[in-house]
C-alpha cells in the first residue's frame, strides 16, 4: 500500500514538473511571438516592401486613368515679319468692276483696292483651347491595365517572401541570443566551481596536505574559464545587436525572456502552406503571358474622339467670331511594321516559356529543400538526446570524482579533466538544443506553415 502511495506521489509530481516546463516554454513563445510581431510592424526591409506594394496599386490607378476622359489646355500666340508670301490680284479683279460701277452709279462708293500680298505665317494670332479626348478603343490599354493589376500580386508575393524569411531570422536570432545566455550561465557556474577549487586547494596548500604546483594550476584554470565567459559575453552583446537590428530597434534593448527548459521536441505535424516564391512565379507567368498579348494587341486599330473648346484670332480679341469649337474622331492602324510585333510576341513567349521553366524547378528545389530540413531536424534531435544523455552521465561522473578528490583518493589533474568534461558538455548540449530550435524553425520555413495575423 505504501509503495503504491509512493507511486502515485512520485507520478504526481512529475506532472507537476512537466506543466510547469510546458507553461515556461508557452511563455516564451507567446513573448517571441510578440517580437515577431514587432518585426513585421518595424522592420526597415519589411517597410520597404510596403512602399514598393504602394507603388504597384498606384500603377495600377493610373493605368485605369487611361480609360477616362483626359483635358488638356494649350495657348499659342504667333508674330511674324517676312516670309513667304502668296500674291492675290484682288486691285486688277476688282477695281474695273467698282470703275464702271461709279461711272454707272455717277458716285465714288466703290473705291479702287490695292493687290494683296499674303504672308504665310500668321501676324498677332493667339489660339487657346481646352482639348479633351477619349479614347473609344484601344486594346493596349485594357492589357497593360491586366499586366499592372497582376504586379501587385507580384510584390505581395515578394513582400510575404521577405516577411516569412524575416519570422525565420527573428526566431534564428532569439535563440542564438537565449543560447549566449545559457552559455554564460554555464560558465559562471563553472567560475564559481574553479574559485571553489582554487580556495579548496590554497587550504590543502597550507596545511600541507598538497603541494604548490596544485594552486598554481587552479588559478590558470580560473583565469582560462573568466576569459572564456568574457568571450560569451561579448558573443551575447553581438547576438542581442542583431536581434535589436532586425526589429529596428535600439542595438543596446534589453530583451525580455530567459532561457527555457529544455523539452523533448515533438514530432512536426503543421500543415505545409503554399510558398510565396511559387506563387510570385506564377503571377510572373501571368504577366508574360499578358505581355504576349499586349504585342499583339499593339497591331490593332485605335479608335479615339476628341473636343476642341477654344478662341482664336488676333491677340487679346475676344468675341463671339472668334470662338469656336472643333469635335472629331480619329483612328490609328498600323498596317505594316517588318514583323515588329510578331518579333515582340515572340520574345513574350520565350520569356513565359523560361519563367515556367524556373517555376518547375523552383517547385523541385522547394520540396527537396523541406525533405532536406526534416531530415536535418531529425539530426538535430537525435544529437541533443545524445549531448542530454551525456551531459548527465558527466555531472553525475565529476560529482563521483569531486568526492574522490575531496577525500583524497583522486589526483587534481582527473578532477580537472571532469570539470572540463563537463562544461563542454554542457554547452555542447545547449548549443545542440540551440540547433533543434532552428532546425524547427527551419523545417516551418521550408514547409510555409507559419500563420500571418495579417
């Protein structure tokens, strides 16, 4: 009965440790999560692809602009002296006409009139107008407004593109920065243990239990342990810079979380999203595609119309005469160009033949590259069960050889070789959880599966 209530204690408590090492490690995601987030608001490359989408839409608003009515406003005035000239013999028509007709009439109310010598170009005219056209059909129009409208699926995809590999690099960071922490905690405690040592060996030393050599050898070991933490330390500075660079924030932040339990990784079961790079090929099939036919459509006629709404005539006289309006339609048709657009139309074709080339292998590359970052995880785990395995078997081995020592049955120089074991087990076991978090990481990038908010 009591080995039963032992039982039931011992799995109670065991559940206990688990929940508290899962609730740790759900924190640590939730505030990971919330840098993640941070990024994709503050990043400078993630705004940068928010302008270049910008600009796509207003591409697109403008290319729809061609559809409409466009006025347009233009003023001339012309002054002129010289030239040439045309002759008009208005004096040798008219003036036998307007003699006989005085001698008829008795009167001189036809006088004679002088021949006429006109020149070509116009003395102080003006004409302004507002001219507005519109274009009634022209097919250039309607696929170059297609080929604009699918850029912007283009730089969507481009711009998810980035953000997936900026949620793969923010996590990178995170855990590389957790791992320099964990280091740095290893080897503090390692500092702590050499110091220990050091001071346990100066009072065998003194009571003459052990010989100098004993001392001299502690103090190289504490002064290689204090540089090594001295470079974890440094490493973390440069860790905590990048992470802060990739959120655009000040290189100096602090950042929030410490280092989680290390659990078991589970097996990776989230569903494989579709990859933005295959989607921003395919909508580069679509705009070649589209540009084949806007070759095509370049051979077709053009249909237009237009209103002139102006005044004309000598310079600042304005009156009824001289306003006018002119309306007219206008059509374009080019007939023969020396198989110009049959040359573009084939170069559209070969363009969406060679994109849907890249499209097959990209599809290849991208699931070799998930296979390849399985396996890799797969790896990963199977190491740092290992490196766990043997980080135990080795604090479990200098703990045996730390009593050894301390009742003197043991050598300084195997108890150092324990401690040194160690440590390097140690941090080979952080830096090989370390790599089981990216490989995750890694495999989510490969697979597309982690989920935008937005």
């Amino acid at each position: 009965m009591t080995s039963i209530f032992r039982g039931m204690l011992r799995h109670l408590l065991y559940i206990l440790l688990l929940s508290g090492m899962l609730a740790e490690a759900r924190a640590q995601d939730r505030i990971l999560e919330g840098y993640i987030q941070q990024g994709l608001k503050n990043n400078q490359g993630i705004r940068q692809q928010g302008f270049l989408l910008e600009k796509s839409m207003y591409a697109l608003k403008e290319a729809k602009t061609f559809f409409l009515p466009e006025v347009n406003f233009n003023g001339s005035y012309l002054d002129s002296r010289g030239g040439r000239k045309i002759s008009i013999p208005i004096g040798d028509l008219l003036n036998p006409v307007y003699s006989s007709l005085n001698q008829l009439t008795n009167s001189s109310a036809f006088p004679q009139v002088e021949n006429v010598n006109q020149t070509f170009n116009p003395n102080n005219y003006y004409d302004a107008k507002f001219r507005t056209s519109l274009p009634l059909y022209n097919a250039e129009i309607t696929y170059n407004t297609r080929i604009r409208k699918e850029q912007i699926n283009f730089q969507q995809a481009e711009a998810d593109v980035y953000r997936r590999e900026l949620v793969k690099e923010i996590k990178f960071a995170y855990y590389a920065y957790m791992q320099s922490r964990e280091a740095i905690s290893i080897l503090e405690s390692a500092v702590s243990l050499a110091r220990e040592n050091l001071r346990f060996n100066q009072v065998l030393v003194k009571n003459d239990k052990a010989i100098r050599t004993v001392v001299s050898r502690s103090e190289n070991e504490l002064i290689g342990l204090e540089a090594r933490l001295e470079d974890a330390k440094n490493q973390s500075v440069n860790a905590a810079g990048y992470f802060n660079f990739l959120l655009n924030t000040p290189l100096d932040s602090r950042i929030e979380g410490q280092a989680a339990t290390q659990l078991a990784p589970e097996p990776d079961t989230a569903a494989t999203g579709k990859r933005e790079e295959l989607v921003k090929l395919e909508s580069l099939l679509k705009i070649n595609t589209l540009s084949g036919q806007l070759a095509k459509a370049s051979s077709l006629p053009k249909l237009s119309t237009f209103m002139d709404l102006g005044t004309q005539g000598d310079f600042i006289k304005f009156n009824n005469d001289t306003r006018y309006y002119l309306f007219g339609v206008t059509l374009d048709w080019r007939v023969f160009a020396a198989n110009r657009v049959q040359y573009k139309t084939k170069q559209a074709a070969m363009d969406r033949n060679a994109t849907s080339a890249q499209l097959s292998q990209v599809e290849q590359q991208l699931a070799l590259q998930s296979q390849t970052a399985s396996n890799k995880l797969k790896s990963a785990v199977t190491i740092y069960r290992a490196a766990t395995s043997q980080t135990a078997l080795s604090k479990q081995y200098y703990e045996d050889q730390q009593k050894l020592y301390r009742e003197g049955q043991l050598l300084y120089i195997e108890l150092l070789d324990a401690q040194n074991r160690l440590i390097n087990d140690q941090l080979q076991q952080s830096i090989s959880y370390l790599n089981v978090q990216t490989r995750t990481a890694e495999l989510e990038r490969a697979k597309a599966s982690y989920v935008f908010s937005n």
